[in-house]
C-alpha cells in the first residue's frame, strides 16, 4: 500500500492512480480542479473514447428509445390520458433511483485501491474536475447496461402492457437529469428555476457535498432529511 504522500500525475492516465491515495483520496477527490480540461483516463485510445460523451448524444441516443418503448404500450391498447400517467410515473421512478444512485453509490466512502478506483470512474472524476463536459453525462455503454439491469425488474413489477410506457417515461427522466445535469455546470441562466437549480447542485459539489443529491428535484432531500440547511443552501460559490 502506498503512504499518503502519493501525489497523482496528471501528465499520465489517472484512473490506476487514485486506488493508492489510499485513506488520503476522499479528501483529494473532493478538491476539485476548476479547469475544463478533461484528464487522460486510460492508455487505450479506444477506452478512452468510450468514457468522454457529448450532451447531446443523451437525448439523441435514449429518446428515440423511450418513444418506441412507449409506442409498444400503445399498440397494446392503452388511451392517451393512460400512456400519460404512465409516462408520467415512469419519470417519477426516475427521481427515486437519480437520488438514490447519488446518494448511496455515487457517493460511498472508499480507501481501498480498487474501490478509490471504481469511486473515481464512476463519479469521483465528476467532483474532481466537475467543469469537465464530456465526462459529465453518463456514458451511452454504461447507460445501455443499466437499462438492461432495470428492463427486467420493471417487467416484474409491472404488467407486459403497462411496462414499456412506464420503462420509457424512466428514460425521458433520465435524459432530463443528464441534460439539466450538464446545464447546471455550463449553462447561464437566467430565470429563477434554472438558476435555484444551478445554485442548489453546485453548493452540492463546493460546500455541502454530504447533501443536496437531487438534481432535477430536490423532493427526495427533503423526504430523506439531506435536504440543506437555509444558511448553507443561501450560500453560492
């Protein structure tokens, strides 16, 4: 194991060096880097490629999807107020499962080498170098995997007909969350929604990384009690 003295070089692939920051990398990681570089993950050109995704690859990948899965919902002879009410729930799913992966995976504590490492691929970048656009949504290979994971718990809890609808309402929530995600760090809005977002998610990432996990909605926070206190939620970066 390698002491705390570690000091990670950015000049090379970073993703097999955090693991030895050892107890030392929940402090590094969340130190972040203000810059919109985007750090060398991998040496394989091909690995690589595939963890840097565009913003827009989210909605052009993933609703034609959900269009089609809901189509299938159609087809099997649901009336529009119906579909709608699935799709609609399908997308509060969604927050449910945003909040969750936020809290309880995304922001697990590790020390060890491989778990300092699978921290930082999976979100512990994100906080590291949090202006870094394409790594700020997630991956269409990753998404297609959890996608795969969640068709099948969807089809048991829920009827062959009804199911689609409902799986595609959770991915027109998900490609909500992504591109609201990725609008948060680089957008500049200027109606007071956008900008209570925007401010809301980044004093997540700068002064109260240990709550505030919602991103398109904060209701789960305050349903779980990591909703922020107004003194440090009225505090902007």
């Amino acid at each position: 194991m390698i002491a705390k003295d570690f000091t990670v070089d950015f000049s090379k692939p970073v993703v097999f060096q955090v693991g030895h920051l050892g107890e030392t990398y929940q402090e590094w990681v969340h130190q972040p880097i203000l810059s919109n570089e985007s750090p060398r993950f991998f040496e394989s050109d091909f690995v690589e490629f595939l963890t840097r995704t565009v913003w827009w690859a989210v909605p052009a990948i993933w609703l034609p999807l959900a269009c089609w899965c809901i189509s299938m919902s159609v087809r099997r002879g649901y009336t529009l107020p119906q579909i709608a009410l699935m799709v609609i729930f399908g997308m509060f799913l969604w927050t449910f499962l945003e909040y969750c992966f936020h809290r309880f995976l995304f922001h697990i504590e590790t020390k060890s080498y491989w778990g300092n490492t699978f921290h930082y691929l999976i979100h512990g970048c994100h906080h590291k170098h949090p202006m870094d656009g394409l790594r700020l949504v997630i991956p269409p290979a990753e998404t297609a995997i959890l996608a795969i994971m969640f068709w099948y718990p969807y089809k048991f809890l829920f009827t062959p007909s009804a199911s689609p609808a409902i799986f595609g309402g959770g991915l027109i929530g998900y490609v909500m969350y992504d591109c609201i995600h990725y609008y948060v760090h680089h957008g500049q809005p200027t109606k007071q929604i956008p900008k209570s977002l925007k401010k809301y998610h980044l004093n997540h990432h700068f002064r109260i990384q240990d709550k505030a996990f919602g991103i398109t909605w904060a209701f789960w926070d305050r349903v779980f009690g990591t909703f922020p206190q107004k003194k440090a939620a009225e505090k902007s970066i």
